[in-house]
C-alpha cells in the first residue's frame, strides 16, 4: 500500500491560488451570454438598400456559439468547484487520519503494563521456567 506524505501547507496555497481564479471564470461566466450578445450586436450586417436585419451572418455565428457552449461553461466551472471540494476534503481527512493515529498511539502509550505477561513473557524468553529475566533490560520483553 503506497504511503502518503501530503504537504498540507502546500496544498492549501494552491487551493488559494486555484480559488482565486475560478471566482474570476465564474466572474466571466456569469457576463458570458451579455458579452456575447454585445459581440453580436456589434458585428454589423450586411445590406443592401432596404432595412438592415437585426442581426448578421457573425452575430448569428455568435449566438450559435454562445448557445452550444453554455453547458460546457457550466461543467467546467461546476467540475472545478467539484475538484476544489473534493482536495479540502481529502487534506482534512488525512489530518483526521494524523489525529487519530496519534491519539492511538498515545492511548496505547499510556495504558498500565500488564505485569503477568511481561512475566510469562520472560519465563518463556529464559527457556528455564526459573524467571532469571533472560538477558532483557529493564525486565521487559518485546512485545
């Protein structure tokens, strides 16, 4: 199972960076049709003598466009919010999992030592049944 080694410092800056930027696109989403439709309007048209059209051959191009890219716009930036999520949750998660692991560990740490195991322990260790420590330090056998 691959370890994991995630900087949390780092990741939070460039979650800022990247949350910077996707306000701005949602900025620009947000005015993407008015722009638009301004484009189109300022394309001009093409006439002859008569009354213009109201709109022309790039502005009706545009509004096409406009129309066929609307979703895409909405995906990437629902996809982008998706993403930002799903990083914060993941660093939390791996914080939880440090908490969790250290809070094992310390509970383990403090728990009393059960003294007729560490004695049956090194009776076992001494192979003589007469309980001389057998050669361990501080009367302790490795668990």
């Amino acid at each position: 199972m691959p370890g994991w080694d995630i900087d949390v410092g780092g990741v939070q800056g460039v979650l800022t960076q990247v949350g910077e930027v996707a306000g701005k696109l949602e900025k620009q989403a947000a005015t993407y049709s008015e722009n638009m439709e301004s484009a189109a309007a300022s394309a001009g048209t093409i006439a002859g003598g008569g009354e213009a059209p109201a709109m022309g051959l790039v502005g009706a191009a545009l509004a096409e466009f406009a129309t066929k890219t609307q979703d895409d716009l909405m995906f990437v930036g629902a996809r982008a919010g998706k993403s930002l999520t799903g990083a914060v949750e993941a660093v939390k998660a791996y914080n939880q999992g440090d908490f969790d692991m250290a809070a094992a560990a310390q509970r383990e740490a403090l728990k009393a030592p059960d003294l007729a195991a560490l004695k049956a322990q090194a009776k076992n260790a001494s192979g003589d049944g007469g309980g001389g420590g057998g050669g361990e330090h501080g009367g302790q056998a490795p668990a």
